[in-house]
C-alpha cells in the first residue's frame, strides 16, 4: 500500500497541484484547506506524513505542527514556504524537513522520501525481535 500524505494548505490551487505531483509518485494523498480540517482527517486516516504550509490564513503552520505532534509525534512533517529562511527557531524544531516554494518538486520528494524512510527505520529498531525456536 502506498503511503498516505496529507497536505494542509489554504491555496486551493497549490493544494489541487501537489496532490497531482505526488500522485504521480506513486503516494496516496489527502488534502485539508485549514489546519482544523487537516487534523480531523489526521484523526480519520492513516497518514504517514505531513507536507504543511506555513503561511495560512488564520491558524499558522507553526500552530498546525504544534498540535499535529502533541497528537501524532511519530508523524513527520514537512514545511513549506515561500521564505524558509525567516521561519522561526521554534517552527523548525516542530518540523522534519523545509521545503521552499518555488524549488523543483524534486526536492519535496526527496524530502519526504527522507523523512519517511527515517520514521520506518526508526520503527524497525525498536520492534521486538523474534526468538528464535
């Protein structure tokens, strides 16, 4: 099964695109216009990653992270936005990776690949091992 991305984002536009970008890779996607949406799909569905804006009306992104990690913290999270640069110290300790708007949509593979692939290695060291018979 593919994994799952949900993308919380106010801009319909962006949100309609990179659902189709990471379709095309192969992911599962699901999108919220608003962070309160965002988690209440985080709370019906598997998700195996976050791909989240920053700037959004309303609620912040820092908020959303915030609150995604009191409820999920094995949930990665990528930030995006157009001025990663000036994010603050505290939104980046919430977040797995940092995407700016306008990179290659390679790199918001590459940054989810990364921070999937952390997650699922983490899980798998601190499984149980099999005894042997």
């Amino acid at each position: 099964m593919p994994p799952t991305i949900l993308c919380i984002d106010d801009q319909e536009q962006g949100l309609f695109v990179r659902k189709m970008v990471l379709q095309r890779e192969g992911y599962s996607v699901l999108t919220a216009t608003n962070g309160a949406l965002g988690l209440q799909l985080m709370e019906q569905h598997e998700v195996d990653a976050v791909v989240l804006d920053y700037r959004m009306t309303g609620v912040d992104g820092e908020a959303v992270a915030s609150a995604i990690k009191r409820r999920r913290p094995d949930i990665p999270i990528v930030m995006l936005s157009g001025y990663a640069s000036e994010l603050p110290k505290r939104a980046l300790k919430l977040v797995d990776a940092v995407v700016e708007k306008g990179q290659t949509v390679k790199a918001l593979y590459t940054a989810l690949h990364d921070v999937i692939a952390q997650v699922n290695k983490s899980r798998r060291s601190i499984a149980p091992k099999k005894k042997p018979n």
